[in-house]
C-alpha cells in the first residue's frame, strides 16, 4: 500500500487506534496502519495469552512451512512500536463501549474459528465432529478440552479443501512421525493409542473440482506406513473439467497427482493404514445405532457439464465409527457489533462496520476472515487488510475523540479489574518456556496446552516439566 498523505490530528496526540484479534489479518492491519503517515498509537488486543492465531492454532504440527509465516509476524510486534495486549477477551474483559473510552477507531480482526454447518441427518450424533474443533485440539488450543475420542478404526472426513486433507493426515499418520514437530504431549499420547486403520475422504464433485493444494496434496503420498487410494470409477471430467485443468496450473498439478495415483498396482498397497480419496459422492445421512455412529451414507452425484453435480439417487453405506465434517469455517458474534448469521460475517463497506440500516457505525472497521468470510490466503489478507486501513485514513479527520487516550489508561483499567493480561515481553517469556520444553528431544519447541500454565511462563513463573514434556 503507498504511504497516504492524511495529515497527523491537530489535535496535539496520536491517533489511538485498538485491533482486536491477533492473528495474521490484526497484525497485517496494524502494520499497515503503523506505517502510513499518519500520527498513530496501535494496541492489539489478543483473548488468547499468546498472539498469531491460526498460524498458531489453525495449522497442522506437521507443517511447519507454513508456520513460517510466524516468523514474519513475530518480526513486526518486535518492533515495539504495536503493543500487544493478550488474554483479553473482547465481549467479557471489555466491550465496545470500553474500548471507545480509550481509543478513536476499533479494528476487528476475530477471524472464523467455527465450523460451518452441514445439515444431514445425524450430523450431532455422537462421534460427528467438526474439523476446526479437532484442529483447535491438536494444536493445543487452551479453551478446548486435553482429551479427543479417538476410538475408530474406520473413519470419514466430509470435505474438498486443505482441512479435509489435514484432518485425514493426522488421523492416519503414526503419533511417532509427529514426535520431530510442536505437538503437545497430551495430543501425541492419544493419537499414539488410536486404533484407527483407514480414513476415508468424500467430495461431492469431481477430481477437478477438489480445492486442495498441489503441495498439501502430494505430501499426502509422503506419510510414512500410510496409502493413498483413490478409485479410478471416481474419475470424470466434464466440459468444465477440462476448462479448470486448462485455466489454472494448480487443477492441473492436483488432477496429474490424484490420476497419477490410480496407476498404483494392488501390490504397490502395503502399508498399515490407509487414505481413501472418494470423488462424486456426496454425504446425505449420518447412521446410527444406540445413538452412536455406525456408517455414512453418500449418494453418487454426476458433473453436470459447467463443473457442478446433480445427484444419482444411488446410495452407498460405508461403515464408519466416527464422522468429522471438513465443510469450512464460520465467523462467530461480537458483543455490540451487528452480525450476518447467514454469512458469518461483521457486515462491512470496505471495511467500514455497518448497522442494520447500511449506515457506517464511526469509528468501527473489520478485516481478515469475520469481514469477507473464510476464504483467500494469506495474500489476500493483506490487501483485505489495506482496504480496512485507507478507509480508516479517509475517517480519520472526523473520528470522535477517546476521553482517555493515554496508553497507560487502558492497561490500569485493566489491572484495576483483575485481568491479568500478557505483553509482548511476557510472549517473549513463554516463547522461551516452550522452546527449552522442546529442546531436551532436538524439537523447535514444545506447545504448552493449559492457560494457567501459559500464563505462569509469561509471568516467568512456570517451572520446568519433566517426562511429560515430550
């Protein structure tokens, strides 16, 4: 974004700006907005004791690439010029009216850490799961509880995207292979006892209409002791197939991949788990016996021409003992900020918070996934985030001015009610905490689980773990 020519406030301060939401899309904004002329004084405000949000608690142990992303933003809130303030919960530390007591514009960057609905019959038997709640598991997600029910042998996993592949890799994978990671000890020690054998993967269209990753889904034929099986029965393609493969470079990577597969000889097939990949098959029930999962049923669909699928009517029942639906993510509601329940999203115009009357709320912006929806990478969080910011520029000269707006204020007001919240120092502490956990074993670091034991190491206060910290 090039730097705006907004003049700074004439008013003799800084702007005061806080983002709630410490994830990539809040620290992209806040880095942004830190870097435009403008006179401005950015707090980022994080209801998890540590900040990078899905980075942290989104992304599978097992990539650690893409954990590098970290890298980037622990580079911009060492700068010191953004003040993080974690384990403050927007809607029960504090709420809007709070918020504007000690700064001129809010920004909400909370994400989307729900998963979005399915609805099949069965799908809130017991053993259906939502893929981002097994996520938020094993990445060691403090508000989650430290046990999973991993009691399957044959499991389904309802998806087309990179979650679906996540979850089935790590269900499938032996915990041994995820020693060398970050993943916390509770984690390791039930996937370890998992009797799980194979996984099964369902999408509704077609192998080109899958929206994997190339890299993510060759790496699937990398696990160690673990097949991948597709169906040669599975594969068709449409006109709007061939059109896909043609246009995009990524369909055609991921087409080859997945056709290369049904090449495979029986005899190739050895390992002691498996991955199946099902194109065309689209879930329509969830079975049961005694209120607990016994299979999943999926009706055969055909392409229709233009990439998308009409069903069949011919049913088939796979027997299963636990479903995880991987059908993408979904925005959860703020306290006092209006809420699409459609979408799952903060209603915006580029950026703007809006009420139920289309009028801007002053002083009140969003960015990242709660304003456009879950979709886009990580690019398209940053000019997401850029969009928010001009518009914020273009306000600011008229913004009503925080009654408090030293930076001292807010943080005593905090203190003065007993939350207990984490600075980038205190991060630093942790970071360190986890990082001696890990290496005893050569690991980068060992994720801490339990919130009082994450904030007892910002605090410098946790003491060191023996046989559990793996």
């Amino acid at each position: 974004m090039s730097h705006t020519t907004t003049p700074a406030r004439t008013h003799g301060r800084a702007l005061r700006v806080a983002v709630v939401g410490a994830g990539p899309a809040g620290i992209y904004a806040a880095d942004i907005l830190s870097k435009t002329d403008l006179d401005v004084s950015i707090d980022l405000f994080e209801r998890l004791p540590a900040p990078f949000g899905l980075v942290r608690y989104g992304v599978a142990p097992d990539h650690p690439r893409i954990k590098q992303i970290i890298v980037a933003l622990h580079k911009v809130l060492e700068r010191g010029d953004i003040r993080l303030l974690a384990n403050v919960d927007y809607g029960t530390d504090l709420k809007l009216d709070d918020l504007r007591q000690f700064y001129d514009a809010v920004i909400f960057s909370t994400g989307s850490i729900r998963d979005a609905a399915l609805p099949i019959p069965g799908i809130d038997l017991d053993g259906s799961y939502g893929a981002a709640d097994f996520v938020s598991w094993y990445d060691g997600h403090p508000d989650v509880p430290r046990t999973w029910p991993l009691q399957a042998r044959h499991v389904a996993v309802l998806g087309a995207g990179n979650v679906a592949l996540d979850v089935a890799r790590i269900l499938a994978k032996h915990a041994d292979d995820l020693l060398p990671t970050e993943v916390p000890a509770n984690v390791y020690d039930l996937l370890k006892a998992s009797p799980v054998t194979d996984v099964h993967v369902f999408a509704r269209r077609g192998p080109a209409q899958v929206k994997f990753s190339p890299l993510e889904l060759r790496e699937l034929g990398h696990v160690p002791d673990v097949d991948v099986i597709v169906y040669p029965e599975d594969f068709e393609f449409d006109e709007g197939s061939m059109a896909a493969i043609h246009s995009s470079n990524q369909t055609k990577q991921v087409v080859k991949t997945l056709t290369d597969w049904t090449l495979k000889e029986p005899e190739e097939l050895t390992a002691s788990r498996r991955i199946h990949l099902h194109f065309l098959h689209k879930p329509v029930e969830v079975l049961s016996e005694d209120g607990k999962v016994v299979g999943l049923r999926t009706e055969r669909t055909a392409l229709n021409g233009d990439g998308n699928v009409t069903g069949t009517g011919q049913t088939h029942d796979w027997a299963v003992q636990a479903v995880y639906r991987a059908v993408g993510y979904f925005g959860s509601p703020l306290v006092d900020i209006p809420f699409d329940e459609v979408a799952g999203v903060i209603p915006n115009r580029e950026g703007r918070v809006v009420d139920v009357d289309g009028e801007h709320i002053p002083g009140v912006y969003a960015t990242g996934w709660i304003k456009r929806g879950p979709v886009g990478l990580i690019g398209h969080t940053k000019s997401d985030a850029s969009e928010t910011i001009a518009r914020l520029l273009e306000d600011a000269p008229g913004l009503e001015q925080a009654a408090s707006p030293e930076p001292e204020a807010v943080t005593e007001w905090l203190v003065e009610r007993g939350v207990e919240h984490v600075e980038w120092s205190g991060w630093l502490l942790l970071d360190a905490y986890e990082r001696a956990l890990g290496a005893p074993q050569g690991r980068e670091r060992v994720k801490v689980v339990p919130r009082d034991e994450l904030l007892a190491a910002a605090r410098g206060a946790a003491p060191r773990r023996g046989a559990d910290a793996r």
